[in-house]
C-alpha cells in the first residue's frame, strides 16, 4: 500500500484509488497482485452487511465455538 500525494504518477499496477477530501492524499494498493474485489457498503461503524458472517481471525482473543455463531 502507498500514501501518495493525488498528482503522484499513477504505476502499472495500481488497480484502485481511495481518496481523501481532507488531506489531499490517496492510498494506493501497489504490487503485481491483482486486487480481486472492491467493493462499497454501507453500513453502522461495525461491519457492512454483505461480510459480517466472515468468521473471527483464530488469533484474535474472542475466537472460539462460541464466536462461530448458530
């Protein structure tokens, strides 16, 4: 990922641009991956709708049977 200044070159393989108003500044993905899905939800401050079923990350301390839900 990179902070670049909003008239910064953009590279080769640069697949998506987040912009802010505020700072003048964008975050760039930047690598030979190929970013597969970008997607817009809106949502509360948790997570949107469309992947709030994604499980816990098995480090993350609430992880366990309980956490996995019905």
């Amino acid at each position: 990922m990179l902070i670049a200044s909003r008239d910064a070159v953009i590279g080769p393989h640069e697949r998506a641009l987040w912009s802010s108003t505020e700072s003048g500044k964008e975050l760039r993905p930047d690598g030979d991956y190929i970013l597969g899905h970008l997607m817009y939800g809106k949502g509360a401050a948790g997570l949107p709708s469309p992947i709030d079923r994604i499980a816990l990350d098995p480090f993350d301390p609430q992880f366990g049977p309980a956490a996995a839900g019905p």
